[in-house]
C-alpha cells in the first residue's frame, strides 16, 4: 500500500516534469473537464453527500457545486491574464530593462480535505492548482466516506489520471503521504492537524497553506435591527448543521436584548426548518457518531434556551441555543462545529473587542450594527482572516476576496486569482542588454571620488 502511494505520488511528478502542464491550452482543457464532471455527476456528487451529511440535493448544489463552478469559470475565462507577465515599476538602475514578475508552476501539489463540504473544499484547491500548471495528489477526508469513494472513482474519469490522481485513506495513509516530498501542501482541517501537516512539510521545505478553524465571535450591537439580523446568522450558524469552518461559533450581547434575540432564532429555526427539523429534508446530520458525542458533551453544564433535542441513532442534533453562558464552559474550549449556539453576555462593544482580543485569532469575527463607525472600530481594533458586517458566510462566495485564516485560525489564502498566486511562484525577471556599459562604470571599484561626485 505504501508503495502504491509512492509509486502515485513519483507518476505525478514525473508527468508534471515532461512539461505537459506549461501550455495554457492543457490547462484550459484540464478545467473544462472538471466542469464537465460536475455538470454530467451532479446527482452521484448529491447522493454521495445526502449519505455523509445528510444533506438534501439543492444544498449540495449551493454549497458545493455552484461555487466550484464559478471558481472554474473564473479561472477559464482569466487564465492568460493571471498567468502572463506581471510587468512591475522600475528604479534608475534600471529604467531601460524588461522588470517583470513570471507566475511559473510549482510542482507538484498535495491537497489534503475535511469533509464538511467534502468536494468543495477539496476541488476549489484542485482548480487554482491546474490553473498555475501544477499537478497534485488530491487526498479527500475519510470521515466523509461516500464523497471520498466516489471522487477517487469519477474524477479520473475526467481529469488526466498521471497529473490528479485521488488517493484515498485515512490518518495512517496520510501519514505516509505527508513523509513524501511536494512543492506545496494545501490542508484543510483543524488546528490541531495542522501543525502535524506543517511539521511534516518542515522536513522537506514544503511550503503549506493551512485552511482551518476557530471560533468565530458574533457580535450583535443592541441598537441594530436584531429580527434581521438573527435571521441571517440563524441561516449562518445552522446550515450544515453548524458544521460550517466560517460559521458563527457564539454570539456576543448585551444582556438586556438576550432574550429577544433567543426569541427571534426561535422564530427563524421554525420558519426555516419547521416545527420538526429532524423530518425536515434541509436540515442535517452529524457527520458521525464520535462528533455527535463530542459537540453533545459541550453543552454540559450550560442552560439550554432553545433546542437541545438529540438522538444518537441518526446523529441529529436539534438546532440548540444556550444562554447566559460563561467564558469558561465546556462550550467556549473550544470550536464547536456543530448546531449550538451558545450566547454570552457583554456590557457593549468594549468588553466584545476584549473578549475577542483574549483569544485566539478567529476565521471570522461577524459584527451587526446600523453604526458605520462601530463597525469600523472592530475593523481596527481586531485582527481576523476576514471580518463581515451585517451578514454570515456570504464573504466566501467573493472569488476577489481572499480566503483564509490568521494567527490560529490558519496560513495562506484561496479563491480566484489568489490561489493561482497561492500555488504559483512568482518569479522576479529581470532582462538587461548587453549594451549601455558606459552607465554602469559608477557602481564597479574603484570608488573614486570623481565616480562618486557624479
Ligand atoms: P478531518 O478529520 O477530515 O481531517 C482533515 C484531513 O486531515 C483529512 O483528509 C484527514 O485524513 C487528515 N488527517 C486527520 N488526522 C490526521 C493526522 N493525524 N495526520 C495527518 N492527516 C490527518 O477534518 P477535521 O479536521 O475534523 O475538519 C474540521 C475542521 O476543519 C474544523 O476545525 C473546521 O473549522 C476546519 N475547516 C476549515 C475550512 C477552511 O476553509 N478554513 C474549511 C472546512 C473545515
């Protein structure tokens, strides 16, 4: 079996070294059959979904499909620009030089994904990497099973097999993967994982991007329009059943709108997911039981405002507030990807930017006001890998912005153009004549004075 991975990982970059991946037209070619494949597999990519999450076949097509399709589109339709020459300003020196930046490939790739959007997060890295002419080993996660099978049987239907081949397997497999050599390691999972994969990549000099999680606060100021704006952040924290890396982890109030704000989630989970989410086709699973155990175990010992309906079974977890809950809950040690919701009470945006400023960096911090000015001043006064005003998760569908985290929260970004650059190098070029020699008399020794005086 290790052999097997080996002798994989060798066919790929051998393949990238016969420069195949160089001309844009391959590259072009390459994208266009993954579209293909999303378009013609759609209903094996749902159904293999519906079986991991649960989830039904329209939130496949919105959460995973539609954006991968966008990014792909993108990056047809940009790739001579994206990869042409960068001509950048000169200096005296050389004012009558060709000075350019040249996105060149770097290698080889290995993508390593999480399983909550199983092929979005594990294809939207693919795209950027056949886009800056690279090849890569695409290792989904094993935790989402069925997505993982049929990705490493469909895609080679379509992709060349020598360039992206699927490798599947779990901890050990990737293990073993990770003591190969690659250009790049694109890794999209926990914290905790994330520092194995970069102790890994440290030993060849592999660069990473490091996609992970957190929690992302969610800051409600008591003057802003709070039936909106729970609306929007129970859209935010319950779709996928919270299982969402840029989901609202816990929200931060003032104490006298705490109970308006449980009232208006409650009235927002009933509009979205009926009066019984668990018969309601778009809501949900837990991926599996040991993460049903785990996020069930978080909500000890805090008072349960909504929700809190579980049954093991079936891994379903009823979309669950709790209230009045303390920094040092078992809920607040750490990010809860999954359908609760915990609120903690602050006296106003002070103690919010403290509170947040305590911790570790986050994904996301979410803000909502009608101020301009407070929202500016958690801009300034926190540090995040995005911040969003007024709404949830709608960042991640901005190809321009970049996506990533910060600090704890992850290393490197992705979406357009930035994860052409993220898995391009970009190269400085610099083109001299050999003519004009007299300019260059002043900088060769000897330094005398009248060199010097010129
Ligand atoms: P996971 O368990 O599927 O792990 C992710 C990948 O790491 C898998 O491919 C798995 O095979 C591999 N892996 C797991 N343990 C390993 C080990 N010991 N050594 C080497 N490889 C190992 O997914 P997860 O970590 O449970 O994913 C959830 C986390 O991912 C959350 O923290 C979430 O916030 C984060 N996430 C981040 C983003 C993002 O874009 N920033 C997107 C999705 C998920």
């Amino acid at each position: 079996c290790v052999k097997v991975k080996q002798l994989i990982v060798q066919r790929a970059r051998k393949s990238f070294q016969t420069g195949k991946t160089k001309p844009l037209e391959f590259r072009v070619h390459q994208l266009k059959n993954l579209l293909r494949f999303i378009t013609e597999k759609r209903r094996n990519i749902a159904d293999a979904v519906k079986k991991d999450l649960g989830k039904s076949e329209h939130g496949t097509e919105l959460f995973e499909t539609l954006g991968l399709e966008g990014e792909i589109n993108l990056a047809i339709e940009n790739l001579m620009e994206w990869a042409a020459p960068r001509p950048v300003e000169k200096n005296l020196l050389t004012i009558s030089d060709e000075v350019y930046i040249q996105p060149e490939p770097l290698g080889l790739v290995l993508i390593i994904g999480a399983w909550n959007y199983p092929w979005a997060v594990t294809l939207q890295p693919l795209v950027g990497a056949i886009a800056a002419g690279n090849a890569a080993i695409i290792k989904p996660s094993e935790v989402s099973s069925y997505s993982a099978k049929a990705m490493e049987e469909l895609l080679p239907l379509y992709l060349d097999k020598d360039l992206y081949p699927v490798v599947t397997g779990g901890v050990l497999e990737t293990q073993e993967l990770l003591k190969q050599k690659f250009d790049h390691i694109f890794y999209t999972g926990s914290s905790a994982v994330g520092r194995l994969v970069m102790e890994a990549a440290s030993h060849h000099l592999t660069p990473v991007t490091l996609e992970l999680g957190g929690k992302s606060p969610c800051y409600i100021d008591k003057n802003c329009d709070i039936t909106v704006a729970c609306r929007r952040i129970t859209w935010g924290k319950f779709v996928n059943c919270g299982q969402t890396c840029i989901a609202p982890d816990y929200i931060l109030c003032e104490p006298s709108i705490q109970s308006t704000v449980v009232e208006e989630i409650r009235k927002c989970i009933k509009e979205f997911y009926t009066d019984n989410p668990k018969s309601f086709e778009d809501y949900g699973r837990i991926i599996n039981q040991r993460h049903f155990k785990r996020i069930m175990a978080l909500m000890d010992g805090s008072t349960v405002a909504l929700g809190g309906d579980s049954d093991e079974s079936q891994c379903y977890i009823e979309p669950t507030v709790l209230k009045d809950v303390t920094s040092e809950s078992k809920v607040m040690r750490e990010e809860i990807f999954g359908p609760l919701l915990p609120i903690i009470t602050v006296s106003g945006v002070d103690e919010a930017i403290q509170f947040i400023n305590e911790r570790e960096k986050p994904l996301v911090v979410y803000v909502f006001s009608h101020e301009k000015k407070l929202i500016k001043r958690v801009i300034a006064e926190t540090s995040s890998g995005a911040l969003l005003a007024n709404d949830c998760l709608v960042h991640f569908t901005v190809s321009a912005l970049p996506f990533g985290g910060v600090g704890n929260s992850g290393m490197g970004c992705y979406h357009g153009r930035h994860t052409f650059d993220q898995l391009s190098h970009l190269r400085s070029c610099l083109i001299k004549q050999l003519k004009m020699e007299g300019v260059n008399s002043m900088r060769y020794p000897p330094h005398t004075a009248k060199k010097m005086s010129w």
